[in-house]
C-alpha cells in the first residue's frame, strides 16, 4: 500500500487489467514515428461491437472531458443561451457553460432519505417550458452517487424533443448495470452520451474517452474528428481494456461490498452516508468533525475529498479504494475521532 492514500478524485485503485502492462512491457517504441490515423477506427470498431451501436454514432476524445467541452460549445453556440445543470454536481458543467457566455439554469436534486435525486417535476418543467438550448443530467452523479431509471430517463428526453440536446454523462458507467446510453441514443436524436476509460477501466492518465451520439448531432461528429489520430500508447491500452471486462467486473464487485461496508461503518460513527452506485460515497459530518477530520486525515497520510461549497456543507466524499485500503481509511477515521474526544 502506497502513502498518501489518495481516495479524493474517483480513481479506480486497483488499476489496469494485466493486459495492459503487458501491452506496455513489449510496446515496440519504432511505431512512435508515425501517426495513428487507423488505430481511432479499430477502436471504435470494438466499442460498435461491444455496445450494439452504429460505428458512425460513436466519437472518441481524450476523456469524457474533452468531449462534454465540445459538446458544450457545439451546442450553444450564441452567449445568453441556457444550459441547464444539476446544483450538486460536478462544478465544471458549470464552468464550461459560463465559457461560452450561457445562461445557466441550476435544477434542484432533493434529499430523500439516504439518496439524492433528480426533481422529475422540476426538470419536467424546465424542458416543457424554459426550453433550454441543453441539459446535463449525469447518472451515477458525481458526487451524490445516485441514479436514474431508464423509465424517468426517457420521460426527460420524450419532454426535451427536438430543441433541447440533452447530455447524458456516464462517466461512471460499469460500476453499475442501471445505465442506457446504447438505448437511447438509437431512440432519440438529439442526446449525448458520454463516457470515458478513466474510471471503470483504471485508465485515468490515459486520457481516452468517447461517446455515442444522436442522429441529429453528425455535426458534432465531424467537428470531433482527429485527422492524424490519438496517442499511439493511449489508443493500444484502450483496446487491451476493451478485451479484459472480466478482470474489471471482478474487482468492481470488490469494489461494489466495499461501498456498502463504508456506508455501514460511516452510519456507526454518527454520520450520514447517502446510498451510491459508483466507485465513491458521499457523506454528511457533524461541523464539528468535519473540521477535525480535514485537518487529522491527512496527518495519518489518507486524502479524501473535503467540500467547500456551500450547497455541500459538512459534505465529504470518499473514493473506493482497494480493501486494504479502504479498511485504512476507516482505522484513520475512527481513530480521529476518539483522539477529538
């Protein structure tokens, strides 16, 4: 186990399949000298098989990052424009959508219980009568873990119809069966949905993404395009992922009891930890603790994500590590916490 444990940024700690060391052990370094203009084609060739989605539906980019950006920016192309976005999510929709000079329109996600959730009147309302130019609904959200029914999924987009493009981020897509985006993207022509082989697939500084795309976004397509190809190391890991499903879903499944042991030892300790369908959990502290935790943790060489913004208050949120890892983190926090008393 390496210190610090960084358990802060969603990464997947048990790292790449064994296919993909073997890919970099015996890379021949000759190939460096020339483009990679086939290898997005054999990619995406895969990833048609895989999903049962068209081969000119699908589009790559260096991560899901790279390709919400562009969707973004594709999609509202006149300032005062509104995009319309989650209050607690990942603040970036956010910070894009403030680039291209748009409106932004914030939905509420309600408490309920030990889950948050997506408000269906309110985001009913927002499509049937704002009409925003788009709408990003990400499912498992970031951070609050939760998920949406492909029911209530296809109620939002059945509303937004042909004037709202609605981007479904599925960055945390394998982590979970409850996801749709090879349905509905044959179903309706102007979503968006995005992926990416950060977090399932442990490839993180790998930086490869890609999404499928409805009908009515072709353009999106040619204005993704890369000529002269990816990066040759990138695109060779990608595709040895691509054939190691069974070495992720067994370490998901790890990954998956170990959720719920943190959920479990989180409620012991006098918190509240919200239900989650990824590879995090999110939990609300006592202020009091909270503080403490922030400044203890890392002295026992564990990271973890503090929030500072207001609609999180007292709110952290813990990456799922390995067991051992996770069995650390939980040791540090409970020995925290009888040290402030």
């Amino acid at each position: 186990m390496q210190f610090p444990l960084n358990m802060d940024k969603n990464e997947n700690q048990y790292g790449p399949a064994p296919k993909c060391y073997e890919i970099l052990k015996n890379m021949n370094i000759e190939i460096f000298n020339s483009y990679s203009r086939d290898y997005p084609k054999r990619i995406k060739e895969k990833l048609s098989e895989k999903f049962k989605v068209p081969f000119d539906r699908i589009v790559l980019g260096y991560g899901s990052e790279d390709i919400l950006k562009q969707s973004i920016y594709f999609a509202l192309t006149e300032k005062g424009q509104t995009l319309a976005v989650p209050d607690k999510s990942w603040w970036y929709y956010k910070a894009i959508g403030e680039e291209v000079g748009a409106n932004i329109l914030e939905y509420t996600m309600v408490e309920k219980d030990d889950v948050f959730d997506y408000d269906d009147d309110q985001i009913m309302d927002i499509l049937l009568n704002k009409k925003p130019r788009a709408i990003i609904i990400c499912t498992p959200n970031n951070p609050t873990g939760n998920i949406l029914s492909e029911e209530r999924l296809e109620k939002y987009l059945k509303a937004a119809g042909k004037e709202t493009i609605v981007i479904l981020d599925e960055a945390y897509w394998g982590f979970t069966q409850y996801q749709y985006g090879e349905q509905v993207v044959e179903k309706y022509d102007n979503v968006i949905v995005l992926r990416t082989f950060s977090k399932f697939y442990a490839l993180a500084g790998v930086r490869i993404g890609y999404a499928f795309v409805g009908k009515n976004l072709s353009e999106l397509k040619i204005y993704n395009n890369r000529y002269l190809g990816y990066n040759r190391i990138s695109e060779e890991l990608t595709f040895a992922a691509l054939e190691s499903d069974d070495f992720y879903i067994s370490n998901n499944k790890k990954i998956m009891e170990d959720a719920q042991m943190i959920f479990n030892e989180l409620k012991t300790m006098g918190f509240k930890p919200y239900k989650t369908y990824a590879n995090f959990i999110m939990a609300k502290l006592p202020e009091k603790e909270f503080n403490y935790l922030e400044k203890e943790l890392p002295k026992k060489q564990v990271i973890i994500k503090f929030f500072k913004e207001a609609v999180f208050k007292n709110f952290v949120r813990i990456s799922i590590g390995t067991r051992e890892q996770n069995e650390y983190l939980m040791k540090s926090m409970k020995d925290s916490l009888k040290e402030m008393k």
